[in-house]
C-alpha cells in the first residue's frame, strides 16, 4: 500500500457558477454527489482523481459549507479562508457569462495574499470567439495566468488539467520507516482528546519515541516501539491553529482527516461517551472505509459514564444503530484523563493489521467458497442458476478476493452479504473490512482471445 498522503485541491467560488458541474467533470462521474447507503458519507464531497499518474483529492467546499441565512460574501470568504488554511491547491471558479461579482473580488484580495498555488478559472466559455467577447473584466483584475473552461462543454478542460496537475505539491520521499511499523491515524472531532490519548500513549514508560516529519505541512508523527513492534502515531489533533476556528468552518477539519487516511494502516476514530456518537463521527467513520481503512473505536471519556450502566448499555445501542456497516471494529472503552483502558490499544491493533495484511493459500479459498455454495444455493438469476467457478486473493489491506462467475450482475447484496460472512468466518478475519470482487468468466475468455 502507497502510504503518500495525496494533495488535496479545494474547488471555491460564489453559488451556481459551475463547481459541482466541473467536480463531476473532473472526477469523471455523472453521478449526483449522494450515496444511497444510510450512514456512508451521504454528501460525498470530496472524491480521489488520478490524472497521468498524479493521485489527488478534489474538495467541492460548494457543499461543505452552503448556509442560506448566509450573506453570499460571507460564506465564500470562509469558504475561501479553510481552503487557504487546508488545501495545497485551489481553484478559484468565476462565472464568464455572468461577469464579476463583489464577493469575486473580496475573494481574489484573500487569495492574492497567500504563498499556495491558486488557479484562477474562468467557467462557461464555450470556445474561443467568447474569450475573446467576454475575458476583458478578468483580464482587469491583474491575476496570470487565466484558465479557460466550459465544465459543461469541455471547452480547455485537459488543458486546466494539466495545469493543475503541474501546480501539486512535489511528492516527497517515503519516510524511512522500520520494518513492519503499524501506521496509525487518530481522527475525529475537536475536543473528543485526540491529543492527550496520544501523550498518554506516549507517556507509557520503557518506550522509545522519536517525533518524525510528517508529510502533510503542520503535522508531527511519533515513531515508537513498544514490545519489539513499531508503531507511527499520526495526529490529527491540530487540525485548525487557534484562533481562526469559527464555528462553520469545522467541517472542513474533514480535510486533514482525508489526508491522513491516505497515510495510514488503522484508523483509530475516537468518540465521546457523554456525548455519544454524532452524526460528524458516522460521516469520518463512512470516510474510513471509503479509503478501505482497518478501524479501531475508542469510546474516549469512560470516566464519566463509569457508574451509570444504563447510559453504557444505551450508548453501544446507539453506535451499533449509527454506523451498522462497520460491526468488525474492535469497540475499546478509555479513558484518556484516567487511563482506563488505553493500554489494550497496542495488542488490539496488532492482531487487526495481521489480519489487515493476511494472505490466504487459494486452495483453502476455493474449499471455502465451495462449501459455502454447497451450503446456500446461489439465486436463479434470468433462467439460470448463478455459478461460481473459483476465487483468488488479489490484493490485502484489506483483504481483498475477485470471484468468477458466470454472471456478476447476478449476485444479489444478500448473497453477497452471505458470502462475505463465510469469507470472514472461514478466514478468522472478524475485526477488519473485507473486499469481495465479482467478475465474469466470459469477460475473461474474451479479453484473451
């Protein structure tokens, strides 16, 4: 696994001039930005790119921070100031037909002033006779160079894109880390203890630990060795630097949190036990495993809820109901104040990253998916029975199996669920996520042929 933290390029400009358009054109998906599955990160606003071989994430701030009762000059100078604060890369969207805009220029003055790479792109210019008839007011505002673009058209889109990918960040070296070192990632909201669960890990005595450069800008890794294993702590923790926070703006500490999960084996998602889960936690814990992450909750202040068995009971209710798609994580109650329970940590994410990196001889899983169909019967699906031929690992962290069959679009999410449920059993992979494929024979055959 690439453990490079991708670059994030946060797309900002005023409603409706264009950005879910030229986020879905840039992310190639025609899709509307919504995930019908409950509890996954409904408002998916951010999405992976690869364009020539450069991985980023692309943030549409649009709908990270729409308020309606907002003044529009408001919004998008917040909009304008996380972006400064979290991306590497922004890009400033204008409105070509419509012209300049008072909060364009406020913009622009914020943007002006900052050392990070803006591209400064002109939208819904349908080709070069309207540059010319429209760019006169842009070319006012003394910013070079001016990208272009019709999202809806494609009119000097590979060009923009080329652009942007010359304005990432240079990739920097791997760190040098020691063999088989578990990577992981403390996320979730501010105030939860991110921080002191890390001094208290830290703090243990007979460890030896050396602070290590981490990758994105302002966060400090902490390289320790505990019982002959190595563990890299990545902090999340200074997600805003005092004194800019404003209450709205929190939604963008997401962004940090996405560029540590690129970094990470195990993400550790703390929660607060007075407060229970929120709906911020479901959305960080749905990111987890959009980035295929192993998984590890912390349920953080135990001290408080310590006495009150019915509010315990209650609270695990209430975690099961909000995030039901995550049922393998190792669920730890702590307490970073007193140290309950913090020391179980360590064993916990051992034996999830051995099962995270456990590869499987494929005889065992061809037994396997036998008896599971001998078991169950595989659906009838247009007049013929679903077979499956064989299966093989491709791929671990998280571990990851393509099954053959004679149908793929056949298999049903029950039967899938039903095999995935087999897969974990028969494989003792209870604590991690797990990733069946399924593929057609034919397809195969005629690739070949």
């Amino acid at each position: 696994m690439d453990h490079q933290a991708p670059a994030i390029v946060a797309l900002i400009g005023r409603p409706n001039v264009g950005k879910s358009t030229l986020f879905n054109r840039i992310t190639r998906s025609r899709k509307a930005i919504v995930d019908p599955t409950p509890g996954v990160t409904r408002d998916r606003h951010y999405e992976r790119v690869l364009w020539k071989d450069r991985p980023f994430i692309l943030v549409d701030t649009g709908g990270i921070d729409d308020n309606p009762n907002d003044e529009m000059v408001t919004t998008i100078r917040g909009q304008a100031l996380a972006a400064i604060d979290e991306a590497d890369v922004i890009l400033f969207l204008m409105d070509g037909k419509q012209g300049l805009l008072p909060a364009d220029f406020e913009v622009i003055e914020l943007l002006r002033r900052v050392s990070k790479k803006v591209l400064y792109v002109i939208n819904k210019i349908d080709g070069p006779e309207q540059e010319q008839e429209l760019l006169a007011p842009f070319y006012e505002l003394g910013v070079e160079p001016l990208w272009v673009v019709s999202a809806e058209h494609k009119y000097g889109f590979p060009t923009l894109m080329d652009g942007l990918v010359d304005a990432l960040p240079e990739e920097t070296a791997p760190l040098d880390l020691p063999e088989n070192t578990i990577r992981l990632a403390f996320l979730g909201r501010p105030n939860v203890g991110k921080s002191s669960m890390i001094n208290l890990l830290l703090g243990e005595d007979r460890m030896v630990v050396s602070p290590v450069s981490g990758t994105t800008r302002d966060s400090v890794d902490t390289l320790l060795s505990h019982k002959e294993r190595n563990y890299l702590l990545i902090d999340t923790a200074g997600i805003r630097r005092k004194g800019k926070t404003t209450e709205k703006l929190e939604k963008f500490s997401i962004l940090k949190a996405l560029a540590a999960l690129g970094r990470c084996d195990i993400a550790v998602v703390l929660l607060d036990a007075e407060e229970g889960i929120t709906e911020q936690d479901a959305k960080i814990i749905g990111y987890t495993q959009d980035h295929g992450r192993a998984l590890i909750l912390l349920l953080n202040k135990w001290d408080l809820v310590a006495d009150d068995r019915k509010r315990q009971q209650q609270m695990l209710e209430e975690i099961g109901r909000a995030v039901p798609f995550v049922g393998f994580a190792p669920l730890l109650s702590v307490s970073a104040k007193t140290g309950y329970g913090f020391k179980r940590l360590f064993p916990t994410a051992g034996s999830v990253h051995r099962q995270f990196t456990a590869t499987f001889p494929t005889a065992a899983l061809n037994r396997l998916l036998g008896d599971a169909v001998e078991h169950h019967s595989p659906p009838i699906y247009k007049n013929k029975r679903l077979k499956f031929y064989y299966t093989t690992q491709i791929g671990t962290a998280p571990p990851t199996f393509v099954i053959m069959s004679n149908s793929s679009k056949g298999v049903h999410f029950s039967y899938e669920r039903y095999l995935t449920n087999r897969f974990r059993e028969g494989l003792g992979l209870d604590r991690v996520p797990i990733r069946l494929i399924f593929k057609d024979k034919s397809q195969q055959r005629s690739r070949r042929s």
